[in-house]
C-alpha cells in the first residue's frame, strides 16, 4: 500500500514549497513546449537536450557538449541551453523538454519525495562552490547581527551552511522580519536571485548572502564585498547540484544513458584538471556560455589566495590544513554526503510555506542515496573516466569516504581565535 504521507502535489505546489516559483518569461533562451517523448517519436530517444544556470554548478553539462565528450560516447546532442532561474530549469526537466541538467542536492530530494518525480542522480555535478559574503563596509560575520541577508532558495546546501556559520558567531537566523523588527543576535533571510545579489549589496538592500559561484566572485569585483567564507571550509567537497535524468529516460535505452553517465564524468575530471581553460571557456568574452567576463570566471574557479582568504585576511578558509578550493569537480556521489545533507535540511530554518514535509524529515540518508542515485551508471562512469585514479581513491576506499562537517570562524575577539 502507498504511504498516504507521499501524496503527490502538483507541479506549481512543489516548485512554490522549494521557494523558487516565479512567473513566466524565465528562461535565457527558447525551448520547444513539446514532450519529447510524444509519440510522433514512437518513445524514442531524441537528440539530447539540456539545460543550465549560468553558475559553475553546471559546467561538466556544459564541457560535455562543448568538449565533444557526448560525440566521443556517440551521444547526439544540442547545445546546452541557458536558462535564468531554477523554477523555469525545473519545470522544463520535469516536462521533458530537457532530458539533462543539474539541479541542488535538497531539489532533488523535494522533486523525489514531495511531488513523486521518478528521476535519477548520475553523478555530483561538482563540489564545494558556495561563497558567503558580507557587504563592503562590514568586517566579518559578527556584524551580520541584526541584519538582512539573501539566499537564492531556500532548499539549497547555501542556506544551511550560511546558517550554521551564523550560529558559530552566536547569531540567529530567521526568517519573516524587517530588519526594524530583528534583534540584535538576529539574520534575517531572503530569497535572492543569484544573479541579483552584487547589486543588492552595492545598494544594501542586504547586508551578506551565499550564492554559488561564479556569483561571489562578481560580488567581490562589482559590489567590493567581502569573501568571509567558502563552503569548503566548512564541509570539504560536498554536493550541491546533481547530473540528473529522469528513469523514463534511462529505462528507454539504459545503453544510452551509460555513454551520456561516461561524457558527465570524462567531462567533470576535464574541468578538475583544466581550470584556465574552463574559464576561457564559459566567460563571455571567450566561449560565451556564462553572462559573466572570463576575469571573474577565472576568480571564482582559482582565487583561493591563503594570505587573502586565510586566518588573517578575511576569514573565509580556517582549515589551512585541507587545501580548500573554491569549487571541486569530484563526481562521485558518495552515500555518507547524503546522511550529512539529510542532517543540515533537518535543521535549517526557511519560510512556513517551504518547510520541510514530515515524509522527508522521517527519511535517512541511507534511504535516500539509494533511491536517488543510479549507482550502476555512476560507478560505470567513474571507472571509465579512471576517477579512482585521478583523485588518488583506489581500493577498497573508492566508491566510500567520512564526511567532515566543522565550522571555524574569524572571530572579531582577539580572545576567541580559533588555534
């Protein structure tokens, strides 16, 4: 019998409970409204469509095609098409107007459990990625005290990581309040458009945000914000967005989707060992893909200066120790980052409307790595693409790891630094 708890909702619901409906004139550039498995195809496997936010989140979707990797697995494919928020990027995967694209670790799970979407994760998209930041005329996270500060959706691993950092100053995040009515240990949060957060800064209609990258790093050279934590610092290589597909589109040719799994993963291992390039690659003024010129672009994949960034500049890596990046491009979807990301959900404060059904908080991440992921076609993927060997995970540790979770902050307090 069906767990009454799993009621499907619709579409419109699901997006508005991830907090990220909007309405209509959302997507960078055209896609056909028809299902591509409508039966003028017979169900067949179509050119692969996909599609992607301007964020680093995306990119192995992007190197695939733009490097020839899906031409190398004989995998016929468009070029990937922008899309400018995540409720247009949703609803067109869910529709079947794209086959491909990547969406946030919580989505995912939201899409799986909420609103009964048979989809598959592939692959980690990426790692790390996540900036937080302050506006220019603060010093660092104490001052966020009492003030405004935006997250481009509830649901994302940005809003949970920004709110335990907070938490470690000894501030409160919550939602719901002007900054009149916000205490003095109070954060109060707001969604913002990614690609709105450097201007929101410059005119402080906030105070802070996390935002994925290369957003932060726009952030930094247009709004003179100050970089006060990596994600990595934080939770080293987590997940954030997925390769996805739905199961109606690997059941119809498992063959198939077993190359298109080879390209995602021969093209994350790509950008792991070709950052220069990815930058000349996305920026605007090279490959073109990101809205974004390739000086910023190159920011966000390689400025993790420690004498800038570290224990005394502005906080924002602690752990010296772990060699933090920016952004990663390990894809293997290890099972532990999924009992971590069930963890910070759990705890997370976002709005009422959005809060997070008894069906999800009940799950562990056991249960949801294994009905999330295809691990056949990822641990396929992995080997072809030699991943073990590239990221130094041989044996028996390969498809398995301990996650770290640590918050260390820059305090203002000579007294409370941490050793």
């Amino acid at each position: 019998m069906k767990n009454p708890s799993l009621r499907p909702v619709s579409r419109r619901s699901a997006l508005k409970n991830l907090g990220i409906l909007s309405l209509g004139g959302l997507m960078g550039s055209s896609i056909s409204s028809c299902n591509l498995f409508s039966s003028s195809n017979g169900g067949k496997i179509p050119t692969l469509t996909s599609g992607y936010i301007p964020i680093l989140d995306s990119v192995p979707v992007i190197v695939a095609y733009a490097k020839g990797f899906f031409e190398e697995y004989n995998v016929a494919a468009s070029k990937p098409t922008l899309i400018r928020s995540w409720p247009a990027l949703m609803e067109a995967f869910v529709s079947k107007q794209i086959l491909l694209t990547h969406i946030l670790l919580p989505q995912v799970i939201f899409l799986k459990y909420a609103q009964e979407v048979n989809l598959k994760s592939i692959a980690f998209n990426h790692t790390n990625v996540v900036a937080m930041l302050v506006a220019k005329e603060l010093n660092g996270i104490e001052d966020l005290g009492g003030q405004i500060v935006g997250c481009p959706t509830w649901w994302a691993p940005h809003t949970g990581i920004f709110q335990d950092v907070l938490r470690k100053a000894g501030l409160k995040p919550v939602v719901g309040k002007t900054k009149d009515e916000l205490a003095p240990d109070e954060v109060g949060f707001r969604v913002v458009a990614p690609p709105d957060m450097a201007e929101s800064l410059k005119s402080k209609a906030i105070a802070g945000c996390t935002v994925s990258e290369p957003f932060g790093a726009a952030s930094e050279v247009l709004a003179e914000a100050k970089l006060i934590k990596m994600s990595g610092d934080v939770w080293p290589d987590h997940p954030c967005c997925q390769s996805v597909l739905l199961e109606e589109t690997i059941n119809i040719d498992r063959d198939w989707a077993q190359r298109l799994t080879n390209a995602i993963y021969k093209a994350a291992i790509w950008c792991h060992q070709n950052r220069e390039e990815l930058a000349e690659l996305l920026g605007k003024d090279g490959g073109g893909y990101f809205p974004m010129p390739v000086k910023v672009v190159r920011k966000a994949l390689l400025d993790q200066d420690i004498s800038k960034y570290g224990p005394d500049g502005t906080g924002a890596i602690m752990h010296t120790h772990w060699d933090v990046k920016r952004v990663g491009f390990m894809p293997y979807p290890f099972p532990s980052s999924f009992d971590t990301t069930m963890d910070l959900m759990k705890r997370m404060v976002v709005d009422p409307s959005s809060a997070l059904p008894e069906n999800i908080r009940g799950l562990s991440g056991k249960q949801v790595a294994e009905s999330i992921v295809d691990y056949d076609l990822a641990v396929n993927g992995f080997n072809e693409a030699k991943g073990g060997e590239v990221f130094g995970i041989t044996g028996s540790d390969e498809y398995k790891r301990e996650e770290t979770y640590d918050v260390l902050i820059k305090s203002e307090n000579e007294e409370e630094q941490p050793q």
